[in-house]
C-alpha cells in the first residue's frame, strides 16, 4: 500500500475481498477479514482512501451485514474507509438489490454516520439507469459503482452513466481496465481513452483492476514482484506500466 501511493501516486486502495470462493469470506471469515484489515490498516497509515469491497456477485445479506457492522464499528472514526457493499451484481433486479443495500446501510450507519457508501447496479454494474430511475432516499453520501472493460464496453455504457448524472446520480467507476470484461485479450488503448477522458471530464474518481499476479491481462505484476512493493519496470505488465503511467500523470 505504501508502494502505491509513493511510487505508483495511488489516493485509493481497493481492498478486494472474495466473499464465495474458497478462503473467500462465506469460508473461512476470519482469514478474510484479517487480509482485509491489513489493507485498511496501510491505507490509514500512509494517509490513502481504502475501499472495503464486498466482492460477491450474489446476494448474502446476513453475511453482509456482520461484515459491515465489524467493519463500520472499528474504522468508522476515520474519514480513510470508504464501502462498497456489493461489488458486482449479476442476476437480480435492482428492486432486489435495492433493499439488500438498504439493509446493509442501514447497519453501518448505525456506527458510521457520514463516510461515503457505494452501491452497486444490476448486470456487472452495468444497469447504472435503472438506478437513476428509482435511487434509495432518506440516507447522505451515498454513491452508486459502475464498472466497464474498455474492449467490451463502450460508448453505450457512457451513455447510461451521462443519463445518471444528468438525474444527479453521483458515480464512482470502483473497478475498470482497458482489455474486455473476461480480464484478458489485447488492451483497447483507443476507447479507453476515450473512457478516462469521459471520467476526467466529470470529476469520476477511478480505481483500476488489479494489483495482482495472475495469468491475465488485467493483472498488473508478472510473479517477479514483491509482494512489500520496490516494483522495478520488468516486473510491471502492460496494463501495470500503463495504469502507473496514468496515475503519475504522465498519461
């Protein structure tokens, strides 16, 4: 975390935490939350936002709940935390989601009054619309994730996202890369430009996706890499060189 926000000019961390794989949260919580609150604990000391990212795609609404209310009770002073409550909805409505992420603010306002929520949107945060038709009332600084893959997602997704915010929806883009939405194939620099043009255009904060070592495009390091940082050029993969390079302002 500290290597991210010296060298790579990060303001926010995501904190990924699977929540039904296995060792995901549904697993083994324990495990779980003590990577996630180690994550947390590097954004507060070196002064950056951490996102704490619920990253399922179904419903665990209880599961949810426990998670928050730990989360909120023990971070909620700090101005760091930011939540994300359902990373990536796949199947259910936005009626449905709609009342999960009411429950689920409605616990961690019980313990954090003011820090920023962010609600995702059916369809891989795709369906940002339909929520600008029907968003949730009665709470403050809450704030709605949409996602995009720039070789899969394109103009027509832009256009769901200027229909939200010309409804006052306000937007937070918490996951994006340049190569299609599977995470692998060749990055389309051209359209995503055009989408970090569209960010910048209208004040979106952006999170890129991931600092990881994986076999695919979308993962940042080659296995070279430290995992404590002092990342050299060689141990950086394309979409790493590049997202840095944007990060630094140099792109």
């Amino acid at each position: 975390v500290k290597w991210l926000g010296d060298d790579w000019g990060c303001t926010v961390v995501r904190a990924a935490m699977g929540v039904e794989p296995e060792k995901g949260y549904l697993d083994d919580p324990e495990w779980s939350q003590e990577k996630m609150e180690a994550v947390i604990a590097g954004a507060i000391e070196n002064e950056l936002y951490a996102i704490i990212d619920w990253h399922s795609h179904g419903i665990q609404l209880e599961a949810a709940k426990r998670f928050f209310e730990a989360m909120s009770k023990k971070y909620g002073s700090y101005p760091h935390v930011i939540y994300e409550i359902f990373n990536e909805p796949v199947n259910d409505p936005w009626s449905v989601i709609k009342d999960y992420s009411v429950e689920v603010i409605r616990t961690i306002r019980q313990n954090d009054p003011d820090n920023i929520i962010l609600v995702g949107s059916p369809h891989w945060d795709q369906d940002i619309h339909l929520v600008a038709d029907d968003p949730i009332t009665g709470f403050d600084n809450l704030m709605y994730t949409l996602h995009f893959y720039a070789a899969t997602h394109a103009q027509s997704l832009r256009d769901r996202g200027n229909y939200a915010l010309k409804k006052a929806i306000p937007l937070f883009v918490s996951e994006c890369a340049g190569m299609s939405a599977n995470g692998n194939g060749p990055i389309d620099y051209k359209e995503w430009q055009r989408w970090i043009d569209w960010m910048k255009q209208n004040n979106i904060s952006m999170v890129f996706w991931s600092i990881a070592d994986k076999d695919e495009t979308c993962s940042m390091l080659y296995p070279t890499a430290s995992p404590t940082g002092n990342w050299s050029a060689s141990d950086l993969k394309e979409s790493g060189i590049k997202t840095r390079e944007l990060l630094r302002g140099k792109q």
